[in-house]
C-alpha cells in the first residue's frame, strides 16, 4: 500500500468522513503524520470494513 498523503487536504476529507459515517468521531479521525496505520486500524474497526475498502475510500475522497 502507498503512504496515505493528506497533509493539507486532511481537514477536508475528514469533514467528507463525519458527514458519511455520523458515528465517526474526532478521535476516530486523528491522524498524525507517520500514523498511517493507526488511523486505518481505527476506521477498520468503527467501519467494517477491509483495510484495501478504507484506503480506495480514502483516497475517492
């Protein structure tokens, strides 16, 4: 898997998340560069969804 890149855009796509999935939170969508992993795990687990369904959403976004 590629790095996820969001630097600057993060605030928007995390705006575009929380109006998706309501029951997303702001520690659910905390995301620190170099913490790839972490935010991916969390997004499994509140989502349901694959590791490879979270980063194609993600990078739709």
């Amino acid at each position: 898997m590629d790095k996820l890149e969001f630097k600057g855009s993060w605030n928007e796509v995390k705006g575009k998340l929380k109006q998706k999935y309501a029951d997303l939170t702001d520690d659910d969508l905390k995301y620190a560069e170099g913490q790839d992993d972490e935010l991916l795990g969390k997004l499994q687990k509140k989502l349901g969804k694959t590791r490879e369904e979270i980063v194609d959403m993600l990078k739709s976004l």
